[in-house]
C-alpha cells in the first residue's frame, strides 16, 4: 500500500510527468523491439543470412619456371605438392593466348608433374583451376624479357 500512499500524495503536475515520461519510455522500448523484429525477418526473407560458399581450390605449391629456347620463351609449371588434381580441371593461359588444358598420362596431376607452353617476353602467366561453381588461380607469374 505504500506505493498507493506515494502517489496519492503527488500533485496533478507530478502525475502527469510521471505518466508522459513512462509512456515515452514504453513508445522508445516498443519501437526498437519492432526495429529488431523487423530486421531478423528482413535478413531470412531477402536470403541475408544464408552463407555463401566460395568454390573451394584445391590446397596445394606450384613453381613456374621460364626457359628462353630458340623458339621463344617457354613457361614450365610444376605441381610441388598438396592435393592431387584431376587434369582436365587446369588450364595454363598466357595473356592473349589460347588457354591450354594439363594434359597428364594418368589424368591426375600430382606432385613432381610438369607442364608447359610458349609463352611472349612480358607475359602474365596463369595456372586456372576450373572447378563445379567457380575458378581460381593457382599460381600466377610474369615472363621475363631477356637481356640483350
């Protein structure tokens, strides 16, 4: 009864404050909550939440190697080690040549596998995984202009 005894001993003016600031208190409350909400479903229903899966490239050292033979500057790729890799997965590209797929007895590229391909001085060479649902570079390198 304590808190009855309180209150009737406030006056008009007090009351009103008491009731304007509670109120405004519950309106604050009531609007982040709404806020929250809305946010939590607006994240499942717009696909916000879901996680998103990158093509995952296989784990494993590549070298690359350049030799400048009479014919031109020829870049050599060696699997160093990591994960096996079927062959047709990898494709060796220089700049504006036509990309040019791992050709392995066996299929499967391995540590201690080589490829190569003719490639330009100043070239970018890259060594692509082709995966189910994306590509990524494996290693990447420059072909050096000789010195004349």
């Amino acid at each position: 009864m304590r808190i009855r005894e309180s209150w009737a001993e406030l006056d008009g003016a007090t009351k009103v404050l008491v009731e304007v600031v509670g109120g405004f208190a519950a309106l604050v409350i009531a609007v982040v909550l709404v806020v929250v909400i809305a946010a939590i479903l607006g994240s499942f229903v717009l696909g916000v939440g879901d996680s998103v899966e990158e093509p995952r490239a296989p784990q494993t050292s590549f070298s690359i190697e350049y030799d400048h033979a009479m014919t031109g500057p020829i870049v050599v790729v060696r699997h160093e080690g990591g994960d096996a890799i079927a062959a047709d997965r990898l494709t060796l590209e220089a700049d504006d040549r036509p990309a040019k797929t791992w050709q392995d007895e066996d299929g499967t590229v391995t540590a201690g596998d080589e490829f190569g391909m003719n490639a330009p001085n100043g070239a970018t060479v890259r060594l692509v995984w082709h995966g189910e649902d994306g590509t990524a570079v494996l290693v990447r390198g420059h072909v050096p202009t000789p010195e004349r």
